[in-house]
C-alpha cells in the first residue's frame, strides 16, 4: 500500500499527509475487533479514511476541485442519508441510533464521509476497466455497491444502524443494494463533472483493494461471520484483480 502512494507523486506533501491518515486508519481498524466499544475507533476510522482519499485525490486534481467535489459529495449523500433515514427512500425503512455522534438531524456525520471516502477508489478501479461514459459511471456505482455487502453487516451487527424489516441479507434488505447502486451512480455523475480524468492515482487503487483485503480478514478471523467476508470478497476482490491487471500492463500491450 505504501508504495502505491508515493507512486501517485512521490515528493508532494499531499502524498505524505495520506500516508500519514492511512497510518492512523489502518492501526484504528487493526484494534477494532479487541475492543468491546467500538465507537471511537469507528470515528477515527472513517475520518482518517476521509482523509487518505482527500490527500490523494489533492495529489492528482487541483485543491479548488477536490474541495469542491468533497463538498458536493458530502452534502448530498448526507441529504440522501437523511432522507432514507426518514422516509424510507431509496434504500428501505432504517433509523440510526445514538452511537455514532456527533449527528446532524439523526444522521451521524462519519457517514457521508465514508461515502466520499470510497467513492473515488471505486471509481479509480471502472476507469482501469471501462472508458469514460455511462458504462464507467455504472461500473463505478457497482464497484462502490461491493463495499456494501460487507460494510452493512458489520455497522448493522455494531449497532450503529437499525433495519425495520428483517432482510435476505444478515437482515439487510435488497432495497438497500438497489438504492446504494443508484445512489452510487449519482455520486460518480458529479465525481466526474467536477474531478476528470480518473484511473491516475494508484494510492486510490490501492486505497480500494487495502479495504477489501481489510474487511475479508476481519470477518473470516475475527468477525466469526466468514460466510459475509468470502461473499464481500467475491463482490470486491475481482474488481480490485482486474483493474491492478490493466494498471500493471505494459503499455500497448495485449
């Protein structure tokens, strides 16, 4: 992970502020599964991984767009998140609890931070794979979906969030995949108008496979729920192969 870093612009300080945050995230996420109260070291999580996404992307865009895109991106899933929260729309009928905070209208602020905090790595992988256009933008929502498969168990099984209905998937329901995916492809729409040109960071490549690899371990060894890590990992592994393969090929090549 740390050579793929500096290899997005090895001297620039944005650079060495993401390895600082991947440092912290990654240590906060190795102490996860010996803590009894994960709530603090969740924060701390997301916010250090809000933060590696932002420094990397300020290694490759200028710091007005990166700005301007997290501001966009945050403010409207929060609005969605919300808005889900409250009326059940677009994912299904969910509440979150207290402890996650601070919050803002029932929603707790770490969330549409780890919304941009993934966004960019995913769509870093559909742009190893696909040209720009809708098939990418799809590609991207999909890639960003993945996460879900093992994200939501894990936060759901915290107690961080709660599901009305009990759902196919450790009580998660299909709605919530259908509305993530649609989402998803909202956030890569103004991902793209306001940061173009993607597939030129591999610290956000590997910023992506780092967390699938992270959270496969974690429910296989430590979660006891290895059925959720094979899963996730078949939904994100492959994406993650795929787009390193087209990384690493020679140039021209086959």
């Amino acid at each position: 992970m740390t050579a793929a870093l500096r290899l997005s612009r090895p001297s620039t300080p944005a650079v060495a502020v993401a390895l600082g945050a991947f440092a912290l995230m990654a240590g906060a996420q190795a102490l996860i599964p010996f803590v009894d109260d994960t709530r603090a070291l969740t924060t701390v999580v997301v916010v250090a991984f809000f933060a590696t996404t932002a420094a990397l992307a300020g290694a490759v865009w200028p710091w007005a767009r990166v700005a301007a895109a997290a501001g966009a991106v945050v403010v409207g899933t929060f609005a969605l998140e919300w808005l889900g929260s409250t009326t059940g729309w677009p994912f299904g009928v969910y509440h979150y609890t207290d402890a996650l905070r601070p919050q803002a209208a029932g929603v707790p602020l770490v969330v549409p931070l780890a919304w941009l905090a993934m966004a960019l790595p995913a769509r870093e992988v559909a742009a190893r794979l696909v040209g720009p256009g809708w098939l990418r933008v799809v590609l991207a929502a999909a890639a960003l979906t993945a996460w879900d498969v093992m994200l939501d168990p894990q936060m759901v099984a915290e107690g961080f969030w709660v599901w009305e209905a009990d759902g196919f998937w450790r009580g998660i329901p299909l709605s919530n995949y259908a509305g993530w995916l649609v989402s998803s492809a909202a956030v890569m729409v103004v991902l793209d108008r306001l940061l173009p040109g993607p597939g030129r960071s591999r610290g956000l490549l590997a910023l992506y496979t780092w967390w699938a690899l992270s959270e496969v371990i974690a429910f296989v060894v430590f979660f006891g729920d290895p059925l959720v890590g094979v899963v996730g990992g078949l939904a994100m592994l492959p994406l993650a192969a795929l787009a390193w393969r087209a990384e690493l090929a020679p140039a021209g090549g086959d």
